[in-house]
C-alpha cells in the first residue's frame, strides 16, 4: 500500500516502480543490518524523480572520505543517508 506522502514524492511512471515500493516495504518489516537498511534506503531514492541528486551526493560523500578505510567510508555514507534521505 502505497501512502499519501509516497504518492507526493514518487511519481511512479512503470509498473516496476509499484514492485519495488512493495518489495522495500516488506523488507521494512524485517530485523536488518545497517549495510542493508542503506540499501534499502538508497532504493527508495530511485524512485524519486530527480534521482540524480541523491547518487551525486552520496558519491560526494565516498570521494570526500576515500582516503579512509572501507568501513569508515561506509559509516559516513551510512550516517550522510540516515540524516538527508526522506524516509515515510
């Protein structure tokens, strides 16, 4: 079921999009490590209609930090998407 507020911020032209807000929503349900709640958290922003504003700056993050270890960059990208990606 799709919610008021995704309707607003997903404009859902393909069929595929309603497929893939059902699968994140059922995964949602589920207990799930950090690396897969940005997975699914960065899916979401696929569906957007600009969603090439979240790639850029998530790739901005990773340059900014790809000096650090592995793990590092992904905690910062992690903590970038926790505080600037819309969640319902």
């Amino acid at each position: 079921m799709i919610s008021v507020k995704e309707k607003k911020k997903y404009p859902m032209p393909e069929k595929d999009d309603f497929v893939i807000l059902d699968l994140i929503h059922d995964l949602e349900k589920h207990r799930m490590s950090s690396t897969e709640k940005f997975i699914v958290l960065w899916t979401r922003t696929q569906l957007e209609d600009d969603w090439r504003k979240p790639l850029i700056q998530i790739l901005q993050v990773m340059k900014k930090n790809i000096n650090k270890p592995s793990k590092e960059r992904l905690k910062k990208i992690q903590e970038f998407a926790d505080k600037n990606f819309w969640r319902p």
